[in-house]
C-alpha cells in the first residue's frame, strides 16, 4: 500500500541535512544541565521568583544528574532535554503565583471526570480524542497542557492566537522537520489532546521522563515514590484550567482525561479521583512494545550518539511487564459501577460502541448532538491519514514475539486480550 512506511534504519540511521545541520549548529552551543541554571532562566522568562515548596529540588536534582552523566547524549538531546525541564520550571513559577493570588481556586471541585487508563500504543489517545469531540466535556489540548498558565502580560495576537499555541505549533513544525515520520506514530499537533501527566511534571514528577530519555535513576526513584501528592498536584492545576474558563466552582465542567501511567496507580488514581469513572484498555503487549520502541527508535537518532535498539527492548519489555502486574494486582480497586475493560479490538471494531459503553457507566447519555459530534471526528480523523508505519519486530529488534509474549502470560490469563503479533 503507497501509505505504508518502513522504516529500514533503525539501528543504522541515515540522517537527512536538516538532521545533520541542526546537530552540527547545537554542537557549537554550551549546553548547562544543572538546576541552578535552569531555575535561574526559569525565573527570568516568566519575571517571577517563588517556586513554592521546594521538595521538587530533589528530583530536579536527580534529573540534571542523570542526564547530565549520560555520555550518550548528542548535544542536541540534551539541549532538548534542558528545554523541556526550563518549562517545567516556568509552569510551576507560574503555578504558584496564581494559586498565591487567588487561594480560591483550591475550592473548586474536580467532579467524576472520566479516566483511560491503559498501555501506551493501546488506543487510549484515539479514545480521549474521541471522546474529546464531545461538547459537553473539557479536555486537555497539547499546548495547554504544556503551558497551563499564561505568561504575566502576555495576550492574543491580532488573529486571536494565544502565544501558548504559536508556540506549541512552533515546537510541532520543529519536531516535524528533524523526525518527519512522527506523525505516523504520534502527531503532537497543537490542538491534539493530550494526556493530563503533562499538568504533574511542573511538579517534577510523574514517569514522563522515561520517555524523554534513558533515566533507570528516575525510574527507580518513582518506584520507590508515593505518587498521592503528585496526582494531587495535577489535580490541582485542573481546577487551574477550570477556573480559567469561567468555572468558579467546578459544577459547569466535566474533565476527560488519559494517562498510561494510571495502569500502574490505580490505587493512587482512586484516593484522588475517588468519584471517577475508569476506561482501562487492554491490547496484545507485544503490540506494544514493538509500537513503542519503534518509535523511541526512531527518536534516538538525533537524541543518542548510537541507537541502542537492545537496550530499549530490555528497558520497555521490563516497564510494560510492571505496568501490567500491577494494573492486574488493583484492578479491584475499582468497582464495576465505576469502570470498565476495553479490549483493544473490539474498540477498533466499533468504536462509537465503545465510547457508549463507557458513556453508561459515567451517567453521561449518548444524544443526538454528542452522536454527531463523535462521528464528525471519526469522519474528519481517519486512522492512518498520516501513513501506517509498518513494524517488525524480528526485522528490527532480534526480539521472537512469542518468547516475549511468555513473559505476560497472567494478563492474557486475566483479560481476553487477542494476540496480533505471530
């Protein structure tokens, strides 16, 4: 099919010139990754000092040190790396001035949002997206998401833009032009909802940074971790947003919302949220696996001196195993009034279905309007319409799928997920 795309260089990669030229120019850049510098820029972008509690410098810390040991980092990953952890910090100064000016806002009520949990590559973003069309609820777009809160002074443009979204459809443009096959795999256009974990990292927290780059350090770090006040803070930063909109007291707005990591926090998802209503998605985890170290593959040819193909099937075959014993360890935390399973298949077969299942459980009824909607999305947003990249995992990786597969051999026993991958 002419929209199939193979990508044959994974562990040699061809770089194109815009690759090349954009790590020869950052080659000449001094790149800090200490939390001093960081806090200090932080500062001076937004005009604001106080940061809060300082519990965060910690794992701050932790990061800077990770990251800033890793000799396999090109300069462009870590100037990456550096960029990411400057926003962060500018979102929490931002974070505290307006919760310091207006204490009000922590009386608002977050009420039964509606929560995916599942693997990353399981659906989950076509199902918050899709959910998302739906008028009466209020999701979170990428580029809220990654600026909640105004800079002080800034306003619209003439056209009526936030600088927030220029800025998110800056940083997509940039993206595209340095990993043009992306999109493929996940579009990170502005106006793409996105996942709510974003709204803890001004908190330096949550097991986003995994994704950015190599960090076992983190990784275990979090482990060892209660999230509890970590969710709480994100959950702060929703009745941030809420306020925003007008919402003085939460009762207008109902929050769709997704999150991977939830799989593993179910029990932390339920003392938080405790009147939500909880989609978890299921699919074959060697699907993905493949999907996902694929795509973080693909990434670490401009982030990484060498792709390191064996080490991500280590790494993410070990954190989606994790992910999965203990979604099926608190699955029960979660009562069937207020939760649902959504086999992976069966929501690429009729996903409108899908969504209605969910809709029953969450009290929230399936109209006329909300049907249109729905399917105006699936109508204007075909799977694919980006190209399909097309993976093996042999090929690529050296990875048997049924050996893998072994490995999770109590999920399959708990859930009737069907096998894709032979």
């Amino acid at each position: 099919m002419s929209d199939e795309i193979r990508i044959s260089d994974l562990a040699s990669p061809q770089l194109t010139a815009s690759q090349q030229d954009a790590m020869a120019y950052v080659d000449t850049l001094k790149v800090e990754l200490n939390s001093h510098s960081i806090l200090q820029d932080a500062q001076q972008l937004t005009g604001l000092e106080d940061f809060g509690p300082t519990d965060f410098l910690q794992r701050l810390d932790l990061l800077c040190d990770e990251w800033g040991s890793d000799d396999g980092l090109t300069n462009l990953g870590r100037l990456s790396l550096r960029n990411k952890l400057l926003q962060h910090a500018s979102s929490r100064l931002l974070i505290h001035d307006v919760l310091s000016r207006h204490p009000e806002i922590h009386d608002i009520q977050i009420k039964a949002p509606i929560i995916v949990a599942g693997l990353p590559r399981s659906g989950t973003t076509h199902l918050l997206n899709l959910m998302a069309a739906d008028s009466r609820l209020r999701a979170l777009p990428l580029w809220e998401s990654y600026e909640p809160v105004p800079r002080p002074g800034e306003q619209l443009t003439a056209d009526g833009v936030d600088p927030r979204y220029q800025r998110c459809a800056d940083q997509w443009q940039m993206m595209q032009s340095l990993t043009p096959l992306l999109a493929a795999m996940h579009p990170m256009n502005p106006d793409h909802i996105h996942e709510e974990l974003e709204l803890m990292v001004p908190d330096f927290a949550s097991y986003k940074y995994e994704w950015l780059s190599v960090s076992p350090r983190w990784r275990d770090n979090y482990y060892a971790t209660d999230q509890t006040p970590h969710y709480e803070y994100m959950k702060t930063v929703l009745k941030i947003l809420t306020w925003q909109d007008g919402d003085r007291t939460g009762s207008k707005t109902r929050w769709v919302l997704k999150c991977p990591q939830h799989l593993e926090q179910l029990a932390v998802l339920h003392r938080v949220f405790p009147d939500a209503t909880v989609a978890v998605t299921h699919r074959d985890p060697v699907s993905v696996i493949q999907s996902a170290i694929t795509m973080l593959g693909y990434g670490q040819r401009i982030n990484r001196r060498r792709v390191d193909l064996t080490g991500l099937v280590t790494y993410w075959s070990d954190r989606v195993l994790h992910l999965l014993q203990v979604c099926v360890d608190d699955r029960a935390v979660w009562p069937a009034g207020q939760s649902t399973d959504v086999l992976f298949h069966e929501f690429m077969a009729d996903d409108l279905a899908t969504v209605e299942q969910i809709y029953a459980i969450a009290n929230l009824e399936m109209t006329a309007s909300a049907r249109s909607e729905l399917q105006q999305f699936i109508d204007e947003h075909p799977r694919g319409k980006d190209g399909r990249v097309v993976y093996n995992l042999r090929e690529d990786f050296g990875v048997d799928a049924a050996q893998l597969r072994a490995r999770f051999s109590f999920y399959f026993d708990r859930f009737p997920v069907k096998v894709e991958v032979e």
